[in-house]
C-alpha cells in the first residue's frame, strides 16, 4: 500500500486537485481537520480549534480514514493532509503536542504509513475565508512555513507543485505518481 500526502497553506486549492485527482480515477482521502471544525461548529461551538482535544479529535478521524475498508483494499492513496499537518496545526496554535498526537507520529514514522515524498501545493495568492478557514492570507503563508517545517524534520522531502491551474497541478502530481508508483 503506498499513501501519498497532499499539504500545503489553507486556501491553496488542496481539494480542487484532490477532486480533480479522484476524477482520474486515484483513491483520495479528505482531510479530517474541515469535518472536525464542521462538527463542532454543528454542535454550537463557534471555534473548535480552541477545544485541547482538537488534535487528538483530527488523529482519531484521520486513522479511521486511513483504516477504512475501501481505502485499504486500493493500492495507493492520496490523502488531504495527515498527521505531520495536525503537528504543524498544534504548534501553529501554541498547543502542545499530545500525547495521541505523539504516539500517532511515533506510528506513522516508525510503521512507514506515508511515503516520505510528499507534495506541497503551493499557495495560489490568495485564502478564500470559510466558516472552518478564518485565516488570512498572509498568515496562510506562516502556516504553510509550519507544515515544511513538520515535514523537513521529521525527514519527509516536499516535492513542490507550483500555483497554476488545477489541470496543470493534477498533471505534475499525476506524472510523478505513475513514476513512483512504476
């Protein structure tokens, strides 16, 4: 099973590509973070970026995801985001690492869940806000320093997909997939 990462600054056009990736037929994995601000904010909390259990709540969903039936019978994946991005988003926030968040990069680093290529979709100028993305878009950019950080110490090389259109983004990401996966 080979598990490709898709990262990148909020606003980026993560989700167009990954759409546009799942159209070529590629299993995609959404990110977890979105469905969990989604649910707290359905639950009346305003800003569940603010919950200490925030993090663990992203692992949990983010390990169901990666565990679940029809994902785990495909040969390869493309997944929104993973568990090096919820450490990015902690520290980000000034939280500290948890100890779910620990022991999952802990899991993921030591078991070679992920490839250690991952792309980074770089920003496209600007970050749309939405009710789970009230970041503007400069502080996207310090975000996205966080999320290179995460990855570069941990040892994950960032294979960098430059701001363009999707088509041309999907292609790059496409052509480098069928080469590894060869």
């Amino acid at each position: 099973m080979k598990r490709y990462i898709l990262t990148g600054a909020p606003g980026s056009g993560k989700t167009s590509v990954l759409q546009a990736l799942r159209g070529r037929g590629y299993p995609v994995v959404a990110e977890a973070a979105t469905d969990v601000i989604a649910a707290g904010q359905s639950q009346g909390h305003d800003e569940p970026w603010n919950d200490p259990l925030f993090a663990d709540q992203i692992i949990e969903l983010q390990r169901a995801r990666q565990q679940a039936p029809a994902v785990a019978a495909a040969a390869s994946q493309v997944f929104d985001r993973s568990p090096v991005c919820t450490l990015a988003l902690a520290r980000y926030l000034g939280r500290p690492v948890t100890a779910t968040l620990s022991a999952e990069l802990d899991r993921i680093i030591r078991g070679g869940i992920y490839q250690r290529r991952v792309f980074l979709i770089r920003p496209i100028g600007f970050c749309r806000p939405t009710p789970a993305r009230r970041i503007s878009y400069e502080d996207s950019l310090e975000f996205e320093r966080y999320h290179v950080a995460a990855y570069e110490r941990l040892g994950f090389a960032l294979v960098q997909i430059a701001a363009g259109p999707v088509e041309d983004r999907v292609a790059a990401i496409d052509a480098r997939l069928r080469e590894w996966v060869a």
